[in-house]
C-alpha cells in the first residue's frame, strides 16, 4: 500500500508517539493512500513524504462512515482510545479539515446530530499506524517538497463543505436537538 505524510519535514523514520492523543484515531503517524488530497491540502512549502506499508501479519482495523467510526472518534478526542489494532483506516471526520469550531464532538450536540454532520462533505481516507510492529512495516520511499499554496478546487471544495454545513446545522437546531450554540 503506498502512503503519502505531508509535514513541516522529511520523515524517514516516523515515531507513532509523536502527536496528538486525541486525534481522530487516537495517538499514532497518520498518512493517507488519496495522493491528489495530500497534495491539494499541503500548505506552502510543506513535504510529501511517501512510503510503501507491507500489511503482512498486521491486525487493521477498517472503519466506514457509520455509527462505530463515530463513536471511536469521539471516544478518541476525549482521550479515551478503545481499539487495539496495528493499524486503523477509514475515513477523515472533516471537521479536522474544515474548520467547524469543534461543534461535533463539543457536547453541544446529541451523538445523532454530530454524526449527521459529520457526514457532509467529501471522503477522504487517513490511515493511522498504531504499533512499533506496524512502523517496521512502512518503509520510506522518497520525500517532495511543495512550493505552492492551496488550489481554487480546494478552496471551491471548503466553501461547498461550510454552505452545505450551515444548511445541516440549521436544520438540526430548527428540530430542537440538546444544547444551544
């Protein structure tokens, strides 16, 4: 499988230690396999690092859009990451991408509400690697650096994902679900 990681630098050795805890699939190096989405979203001058991940022998837990990846984010953005897995894939919660204020995992919102939102927009894949068995796994294979900024399909597909939000917002807060903005 063949990975993109954009960032700040060249990574040759990723550390599944460094970063976020409560990311969307909890502590891990996240990469994704959609090579036209990292290259769409890098900012300025960032680095595309690629690499190839040999799954043999790995435990990978796939997610879809549905109730569970919901409830595995949220848990996970609480700090609470339930899964043991080498690996964990499925899709982005584009409200990660797309700035939203952090409404669906606030408390602002019922648990059905957040997911409905959080099923607008595009979907994006993101790969999580979660073990040191795992990392030995994804080989480096070369790095590119950026030089451009945003195109206009990534800001036309920002501003369709924020009308399209607004919308579904508005919707759910004229149904009277728990918690005022």
């Amino acid at each position: 499988m063949i990975l993109y990681h954009t960032g700040s630098r060249e990574i040759v050795s990723p550390d599944i230690h460094y970063g976020r805890r409560n990311a969307d699939f909890g502590w891990g190096f996240y990469l994704t396999p959609d090579r036209d989405f990292t290259y769409r979203w890098a900012q300025e001058n960032a680095i595309v690092n690629v690499y190839e991940l040999d799954e043999t022998g790995l435990d990978i837990h796939r997610f879809s859009r549905d109730d569970s990846w919901f409830q595995y984010i949220f848990n996970n953005r609480k700090g609470k990451d339930t899964l043991a897995a080498d690996v964990i894939t499925g899709p982005v919660a584009n409200d990660t991408i797309f700035d939203t204020l952090g409404i669906m995992s606030s408390g602002y919102l019922n648990p059905e509400d957040a997911l409905k939102l959080l099923m607008i927009g595009p979907e994006y894949t993101q790969i999580a690697v979660k073990t040191e068995k795992a990392a030995k796994q994804l080989c480096f294979i070369r790095s590119e650096r950026i030089e451009r900024i945003g195109s206009e399909q990534m800001r036309k597909e920002q501003d369709d994902y924020q009308q399209m939000f607004a919308e579904e917002l508005a919707l759910i807060m004229g149904t009277g679900s728990q918690g005022t903005l």
